[in-house]
C-alpha cells in the first residue's frame, strides 16, 4: 500500500499567503487512483479506504514537515480519534444510503478493536439490512432512478405502480395472518382452559402445520413474488409473471399442488395470455 502511494503521488502546489487570489505554482501532480472496492459489502472497503487516508495523511505531513520521518498519526491521540470518527461517519452516511442502517465494523474504525457490543449492533444491522432489502427497497430504488433520469415519466402511461402481486401471493399472505392470528388466540384463550391441554395442543399443532405448509409452498414457488421490487425500471430477475402484471385465471389449488415444473408451464401460458407482445415492460 505505502509503495502504491508513494508512486502515485498526491497533488501539491506552492502556497504564497501574501497572494491568497492567485493559484499557486503546482509542486507534485498526482499520476494514478487506488480504487478500491468489495464484491457485496460497503464495510469492509470503508475499512480499507480509512486505513489508506491514514497512510497518505502521514506521508503528507511528512512532506510538509509536521511529522518527523518516525511519528505516526498514532502516536497523537486527538488526530487518531478526529481520523476515526470521520471515516465512521462516512461509513454510516453511505451505508444508510445503500441499505438504510449504518454500517457493519465501525467498532473497529473507531476504536481499531473489534467488540462484543459492536459485533452485536453488526447483527442487528444485518438482520435489518436483510428485512429493508427484501420487503421495503422497492420504493427506495423508484426514487433513486426517477432522481438519476433512469425512468422518464411520459404522460398519458398508465401508472407503472399497480398492484401486480398475483391472486395465490395474496392468499398465501394473508393465509399466513391468519395462521399467526389463530397461534395468538391458542395462546391468549387456550382451548380447554389450559396451554398444554390436548384440544389445545391439537388446534394449535394443526395451525403451525398449515403455516409449515404456507411457508413451503412460498419458499418452492413464490419467493419472488413476495419481494418489493422496484416498480420504474424492468429488471431481468423480477419474476416474469409480475412483470406482465398478470392475473391467476386458473384455479388456486391446481397451482397450489402442481409440480414446480407443470406451475412454470402454468405461468407462460398466462403471461402469453396477458402480454403476448415483446414490448420492453416498467
């Protein structure tokens, strides 16, 4: 990292306090970028981009004669902390834009150590980054493709945001509040006026099995179909069947106890049905 730093540079000009309107004479251009980016995660390249401002501030005040060639940022505890913190900062500013908690590992940008209580607020992150991602990013993404100009709004277009979660999805959701409700009520108001009495160990066993059987069939066949998807811009993994916003014409339970493959056959035949066009779908 110190070599990459070194060899790129950092622009530097020659500063005249007594001429404050004028540019200085430029002393050192800066001749390369380390870019520096992670797969899937906005943390871990936090992480490294604070310890490579952490190199380059060094070696500027080095330069410039602050430093000594042996100090370090370390070894002064305000500067450590001011660095830190900035660059935590960052990291939960950008992190709240992307997925809308702050980010994961700020214990360490802060503090350089890991904690308990840090890797605890990184699970919490985690779970809520996975609940956001999953059931509320859709209108997060809407607003960040009309603010960019990816989406045009054209008037007299129908509204790209109706309702096109099909009639199974919807009874699959609802079938699981009322699972929830009736578990709650076997709860509250036991039958038989006891938990652990044998018709209310019956009615609540017979509910969480139908809720078993709910889960799986989402879990099988519309895991997509639950997301919150973003509704301006067609995206190629968005399901097919919400893309053409089509409706189940068929009965539920033929789809319900199909096959998976006899369900994806099912599905051309009403997207063809709904959409027999190759027009491009928002």
């Amino acid at each position: 990292l110190a070599g990459f730093t070194t060899k790129f540079g950092y622009f530097k000009i020659k500063h005249d306090p007594r001429a404050l309107s004028q540019a200085g004479e430029p002393l050192q251009l800066q001749v390369g970028v380390i870019r520096s980016n992670c797969m899937d995660c906005l943390d871990r390249t936090n992480v490294f981009q604070s310890e490579l401002a952490r190199v380059v501030l060094t070696k500027q005040l080095r330069d410039v004669g602050v430093f000594t060639d042996v100090d370090a940022i370390a070894n002064f505890t305000g500067m450590r902390s001011m660095l830190n913190n900035v660059w935590a900062d960052n990291a939960d500013a950008v992190s709240c834009a992307y997925s809308g908690t702050g980010a994961l590992k700020t214990d360490f940008t802060r503090t350089g150590q890991r904690t308990k209580a840090g890797a605890l607020q990184d699970g919490r992150n985690s779970v809520e980054r996975y609940i956001r991602g999953n059931f509320f990013d859709g209108e997060r993404q809407d607003t960040i493709d009309l603010l960019l100009g990816a989406f045009k709004v054209t008037p007299g277009v129908p509204s790209p945001f109706a309702d096109d979660q099909t009639i199974e999805s919807r009874t699959l959701v609802g079938a699981v509040y009322v699972c929830l409700f009736m578990l709650a009520y076997a709860f509250l108001y036991p039958r038989g006026g006891h938990w652990f009495c044998l018709s209310n160990f019956v009615f609540t066993t017979s509910w969480v099995l139908v809720l078993a059987f709910v889960a799986y069939t989402v879990m099988t066949s519309h895991t997509g179909e639950m997301l919150n998807w973003p509704k301006l811009t067609a995206y190629p993994y968005r399901p097919a069947i919400m893309r053409a916003n089509s409706t189940v014409s068929l009965p539920l339970l033929d789809r319900l106890l199909s096959s998976p493959a006899t369900k994806a056959s099912l599905r051309n035949d009403e997207i063809k049905k709904s959409w027999p066009t190759d027009k491009k779908l928002a």
